[in-house]
C-alpha cells in the first residue's frame, strides 16, 4: 500500500519544520535560507494507529537557471507522480504568491488528492488569513497550522490520515512478499536470477541498472512468495539525475509493499555507513529483515572469520541485534536457498501471535521481581500485559502510571520476550497504558 505524502511549496514556507513535527525528529535542516532542502529527506509518522512516510522536498523555484534549483524542480514533479497525497504549504504570514500559483497548476494536473497547510498561523484570530487561498481552486480545505508551535496539527492529521488509502486484502493477500534491497551494485539482481536459474531480471556490472521495482511471483523448492527487486540505494549526494530519484522513492516504496526485507551488503567493504541507513529504514518501516553478506567467496576467511565480521554488524545495527546474519555468494550460489528459508521463517515470526495467558505467566513474575524504577518518588505497578494487532509484534502493558515507564526498562522487556519467544528479524514495539 503506497502511503507515500510528499510535502511541497515555494521555498520556506516551513516544509522541514512541518517535516520534523510529523517524523518527532530533527532529521530535516531548518534555515531561512532559501533553497536549503537539497537532499530529500523521508521520515515515518503515524497518527491514531496510521503509519505513513513523509518526503521533504526542496522549494519550488521557477525562472531560473540553477543547476540545483532545476533538479528540485525535477524532483518535486516525481515526489508529486509516486506520493499517495500532496501536502501543499503555503505562509500565511505572506499570503498569496505567483510561485504557489504555479505550484497548484502543477498539482492540478494531476489526479492525487492534496491536503493544503496555512503554515505560520499561531492563533485562531488569524485563521482569516487563509480564506485567500481558496483562490488556488484546490479541492482541499485550507488548514491553518503553525509547524512550529503545533497549533492546529491536530485536525490537520486528522484530515491527513483520513485521506489516506484505507488498507485492502487482495487476491496476493497472504503470500510472503520478499523485497531485495541495498546499495548498488552487491547483486541484487543476481541473486533472483541465481535463485530461479535463468535471466529472469537484468544483470550488469553497471550501478543503477535496476531503476524501477520488479514484482515476480514464485513457486519454487514448497515456497510460494512474492519477490521485489529493486533499484540501488545510494548516497543522497550522489544522487545526480532525476531518474535516480526517482528509483530511490520507488525503493522506500517497495521496502513498505514488502513483508520482509533482504538486505545485501558487499563483503569486500563490510557494514558502511549507507546499509545503516537501509537498515534503519526498513526497521522504522516495520518490516522484517535478514542481512546477507555477499560475495563472501572473495574474502580470504581463517576460523574467526566470520565470527569477527558478524560481531562488527551487530555492532552496527544496535541495539537491535536480535537479525539473522547470512554470508552468500551468488557466483558459487553459496546459502542463497539458506536465505530464503530465513526469510521465511522470518515472515512467520513477524505474523507470531502469543496466547495472553502465556505473556502474563511468564512476564508478570519478572516484572514482579524486578518492576520499573521509581520516578519522582511513585510507583509504577504493571498489572496485565497482551498482543495486539498490528503488522509487527506489538504488546500492551496496562498499568497504573504509563508515562514513568523508560526507555531502558522498555528493552529490559523486549529482551524478555524474545529470550522467550523466537523474534528474530522482526521489530517489536510495547506500549503502555492507563489501567
């Protein structure tokens, strides 16, 4: 389900702001300098129980001759075509202008729905400022919110998530959906090919010759899945055309239409910093995840080998270590049926429900013998504990004083649980609530 939103508008307007508060990160660069977006940034927010991914884009600049500003041009029109709604900003502080004029035409002549946002609006004595914007001839009502203060956000995510597509099963429901990700050039597409033994997707020594996502269906060795193979992530910065862009956005798109993700990295150059970033990705998007360290047939190995290098991973990926860690080759075809039955039983995992009677008798003695530290001279008392559902293992502790329970008490308890429960590969999530 493509739960893309693409923030759009002339240059600050407060996007990166808007960015921020919706992702609660710091991730995207505020500055009044004009065209300080660049690079685009994508995020996770979720509101009332809904989960999308946010891209901030650079602002809209027309009339000119900067290379820079050109290509933000060209990636504000892709960000537009994949995202599944526009949140177009205006400033209500300045009012009209021709660059939001030009902006809407754009919009226009498209069939996506968009959400406009008064940005700059910090009272309700100044919500008059936004009617003259209804001369967009948008289909939208005009939201007054300030992404600085918050004031206004709260119906304005409510109108967003309502907007958004409404999850359906399909005849593919139930079918492990497996997504190829990483840098490129580690062999992605040789993988597939190496796995159903013919030329099935293009191979080349050229990085980037995947530029959009594949979906085939397979049937093969009892396993009946759905593969995604998709374009190469690579740096931001060396991001140089908007075709490139335009595989990225369809890349962060096919890790959220997948159920678990494959992640390549390059033996010869071990964990760098990129792969953090897919990784990280893919676990803030829910999805499951197996890491597969290729082209381990070029590495001179001794006995501590592959201890070594496993351990300098986890490092990496902390503090959630609890993924399985594969070394393949796809020339010598090394455990790449190893890596599908991994991602197999990773699937399970992510879709494992635990009978409440279960948590209960194992959790509540522990946390009994070892409950959460006292904060401000008050006691937290954790009284029941069950699944809920939702795409990933999430679980709902009920007691007395949900907003004293920390973040390091939290993972005293997910160690818990998966020291109990085969977890591996999948993100956990706890929430705490009032009883």
């Amino acid at each position: 389900m493509n739960n893309l939103v693409a923030i759009v508008g002339r240059p600050n307007v407060g996007k990166s702001t808007m960015f921020n508060r919706l992702t609660e990160t710091k991730d995207a660069i505020i500055d009044p300098t004009s065209g300080t977006t660049r690079d685009r940034k994508y995020g996770r927010a979720e509101w009332t129980g809904r989960q999308f991914t946010v891209i901030d884009t650079g602002g809209w600049i027309t009339k000119s001759d900067d290379t820079f500003e050109a290509a933000i041009r060209a990636q504000v029109q892709i960000s537009i075509e994949e995202a599944a709604l526009i949140l177009f900003m205006v400033d209500g502080q300045t009012g009209l202008t021709d660059l939001d004029e030009d902006i809407a035409r754009l919009i226009r002549k498209t069939d996506k729905p968009v959400l406009l946002a008064c940005n700059k609006v910090d009272t309700a004595a100044h919500d008059l400022v936004t009617s003259e914007f209804y001369r967009l001839g948008l289909d939208s009502e005009v939201h007054a919110v300030s992404a600085s203060s918050g004031y206004g956000t709260g119906d304005f995510l409510d109108a967003l998530v309502s907007m958004l597509p409404i999850d359906m099963e399909d005849e593919e429901s139930g079918i492990p959906k497996f997504a190829v990700v990483g840098r490129p050039n580690v062999g992605k597409s040789t993988l597939i090919n190496t796995l159903v033994g013919k030329e099935r997707n293009i191979v080349t020594d050229i990085a980037g010759t995947t530029r959009d996502s594949v979906h085939t269906r397979f049937n093969l060795y009892g396993f009946d899945f759905e593969l995604i193979d998709t374009a190469g992530l690579r740096r931001k910065k060396q991001i140089e055309d908007q075709l490139e862009f335009y595989s990225t956005v369809r890349t962060i798109r096919s890790i959220e239409q997948s159920d678990v993700c494959l992640l390549l990295i390059d033996a010869q150059n071990g964990m760098e910093r990129q792969d953090q970033a897919i990784f990280w990705q893919i676990v803030n998007s829910y999805r499951g995840v197996v890491i597969l360290v290729n082209k381990w047939d070029l590495i001179e190995k001794d006995h501590q080998t592959t201890k070594t290098f496993e351990a300098a991973i986890r490092e990496r990926i902390a503090p959630f270590t609890d993924v399985p860690i594969l070394f393949t080759s796809n020339l010598t075809k090394q455990r790449i049926l190893k890596a599908f039955e991994e991602a197999m039983e990773v699937y399970e995992n992510r879709n494992y429900k635990i009978p409440t009677s279960q948590l209960n008798d194992f959790l509540l003695p522990i946390i009994q013998n070892q409950p959460p530290p006292m904060y401000k001279g008050k006691m937290v008392r954790i009284k029941y504990v069950t699944q809920i559902k939702s795409q990933t293992p999430t679980f709902a502790f009920y007691c007395n004083l949900p907003q004293y329970v920390k973040d390091p008490y939290k993972r005293f308890l997910e160690n818990h649980i998966r020291s109990e429960w085969d977890l591996s590969g999948v993100t956990i999530r706890l929430f705490f609530r009032e009883k």
